[in-house]
C-alpha cells in the first residue's frame, strides 16, 4: 500500500504532477458563476454609487448655473457617463439556457 506522499512522489518522478491551466479554471459549464451574477448586494451598490454620481453633478451643474459660472466639460461628461452606466446596470439581459 502506497501512501500519498509516495503516490506523489512517482508522479513527480514521471512527470505527472504538473496541472494543466485548462484544469485549473472552473468552467461555467460545472455550475460555477460569477458571483456579481446572482449578488444582489453587489447591483445594489453600483446602482447607488452611479445614483450620486449622476445626482451630484446634477446638483452642481444646477449650482453652476445659479451663479453664473460655465459649467466644465468634466462634470457633464461625469453626469452622462454615469447615467448610461447605470441604465445599462438596470438593463435586462437576456437569461441563458
């Protein structure tokens, strides 16, 4: 009777030990998602950080405009970006079979 240590040890010696990468990485196909697919807590928080982005630029770009003041290009491109980050959080995406 061989232990593990010995089973390894002439494993080694044939080179048999090695693992492929391929064997090392779980496939979809065994069960194994991703954890921001079925964590609700994770869409949560983008959704909420995207929201005060998208709300405090709204809020100083409003400010802006009440003292007269350009707005920069920066705040609107941060205002957008956010809003069409978080439509694409809400989006639907079509269930896999």
């Amino acid at each position: 009777m061989t232990t593990e240590n010995q089973e390894h040890r002439i494993k080694k010696e044939r080179g048999q030990d090695k693992v492929t990468a391929k064997e090392m990485i779980p496939t979809l196909s065994e069960g194994n998602r991703p954890a921001y697919e079925s964590d609700r807590d994770f869409y949560r928080g983008v959704a909420v950080v995207l929201g005060i982005v998208v709300i405090g630029s709204l809020v100083g770009l409003i400010w802006l405009a009440l003292v007269e003041k350009e707005a920069p290009q920066g705040i609107i491109a941060l205002g957008s970006g956010a809003l069409g980050a978080l439509a694409g959080v809400f989006a639907s995406v079509p269930k896999r079979k």
